[in-house]
C-alpha cells in the first residue's frame, strides 16, 4: 500500500508541475490586465486553475488504483500456481520414480535373452508387480490440483494426465489378462506399448515442467531402501531376478 500512495505522490507532483507550467504561460499574456483585473476575476480564474489540477489528481490516482488491482490480481493467480505446482509435484513424484523402475524392467525385458519359459515366467510376474506402483486413483488427485495452474500450464499439464491415464489403463489390461493363445507374444507387444507410453509420458512433463523429467533419466542408480514404491518395486525386481538365476542354475544340474 506504501507503494501505492508513493506513486501517486509522485504522479500527483508531475501533474502539479504540468498545470503550474500551463498557469505560468497563461499568466504571462494577461500580466498587464493584472492591475485592473478584479478580486471576483482572480478568484474565478484560480478556481479553474485548482479544479483542473484537481481532476487531473483525482484521474491519475484512479488510474494508479486500477492499475494496482490488475498487479494484485496477479500477484493472488500467481501465488495459486505456484501452490498447484508445489502440490502436483509432490503427488506426482512418487508416480513417476515408480515408472522409471517400471521403464527400465521393461527394457531389459524386451531384451533378455531366457527360454520361452523364462520370458513367460518373467512377463506373468510382471503382471502383479505392476500393482506395486501407485493406486489409479492418483488421477483424481492430480486432476483437482489442476484448476490452480495458469492458462498456459494447465494445458500441458492436461496432455500429462492423459498419458499417465492412459498408461494406467493399459497397465490394468495387462494385469488382468486371462491366458491366450501365443500367450507370450501378446504380452511382450503390450510391454513394448506400455514403454512407448511412459516415453510419451516423459514428453508431456518435459513440456509441463522440464525439471520433473530428469527423473526418467535415472533407470537404476537409485538405493534400494524399501522407503518408496520405486525401491519397493527395485526390491521385488532384484528378487525376482535372483530367484531366476537359481533356477537356471538348478536346471543346469
């Protein structure tokens, strides 16, 4: 408020410099009427004088009034953003570590080289460790923080939840799956399709906030402390991967 009253003191000065400069050049011409000039004339003259100064103050100070309304206001939508941002990126952060750990096993499962056996053994605990990430209700969550974004990131923070909405289905079919005929070639075409989806996923919050999509950056560098759903998935993985080995090796005797 202190702000404002200085700015208008100072637009209240240059508009007072401005009439005075304008009296001046008034007054210089009808200096020589001054002596016969009457009282009533005087103060005629300088009531117009103040009542223009006057108007020209009242105007420059609702000037100044509107334009301190349009700076609060955005100063209240840009708190509101920076709050919809500090709270999406604390909702969304554990869904993405965990798609990260979720992206790296698919790589190495599209790549891993076992029996038909092992690849289907591989895939079918997939199935379940997919239920370790975070619940699909998390959508619901991050779409009610949505409102509090400006114009500009609310569109890209909608192409976000779609991508991440529609992993989340995919991820459901495949989990839910029944067995079918060529089983195993069914399943890894819909690995390959969840991956491409994560990767869409990584550009639209790349394009949200490219800050947030350095964490697909890091596959497995990560400790595996158990204390979020990506090291719990980590965990369950390197389980898995060991529990393979073993049985690989009693096969071989």
């Amino acid at each position: 408020m202190s702000n404002y009253w200085t700015k208008a003191a100072v637009f209240s000065t240059a508009i007072m410099i401005v009439v005075m400069s304008v009296w001046a050049g008034v007054y210089g011409p009808i200096w020589h009427a001054a002596w016969t000039a009457q009282p009533a004339d005087w103060l005629g003259f300088s009531g117009s004088v103040i009542g223009g100064f006057m108007t020209l103050c009242a105007a420059g100070i609702a000037w100044l009034a509107v334009r301190m309304q349009i700076r609060n206001d955005r100063e209240i939508a840009a708190r509101g953003h920076f709050a919809a941002m500090r709270a999406i990126k604390f909702t969304l952060r554990p869904v993405l570590e965990s798609l990260d750990v979720v992206w790296g096993i698919f790589d190495e499962t599209t790549q891993f080289k076992g029996t038909e056996e092992e690849k289907l053994d591989r895939t079918t605990w997939l199935q379940s460790m997919l239920y370790a990430t975070p619940p699909p209700s998390v959508l619901d969550d991050l779409k009610k923080l949505g409102p509090g974004l400006d114009a500009d990131s609310a569109i890209l923070f909608e192409n976000v939840i779609l991508r991440l909405s529609n992993f989340y289905r995919l991820m459901t079919r495949y989990s839910e799956q029944t067995e079918r005929s060529g089983e195993l070639s069914w399943r890894m075409n819909d690995i390959k399709i969840m991956r491409l989806q994560i990767g869409l996923l990584r550009d639209a919050v790349e394009k949200f906030e490219p800050a947030w999509a350095k964490i697909f950056q890091q596959h497995k560098k990560m400790p595996l402390d158990n204390s979020t759903y990506a090291d719990v998935m980590r965990s369950s993985y390197k389980l898995w991967v060991a529990e393979e080995a073993s049985r690989r090796e009693n096969a071989d005797h």
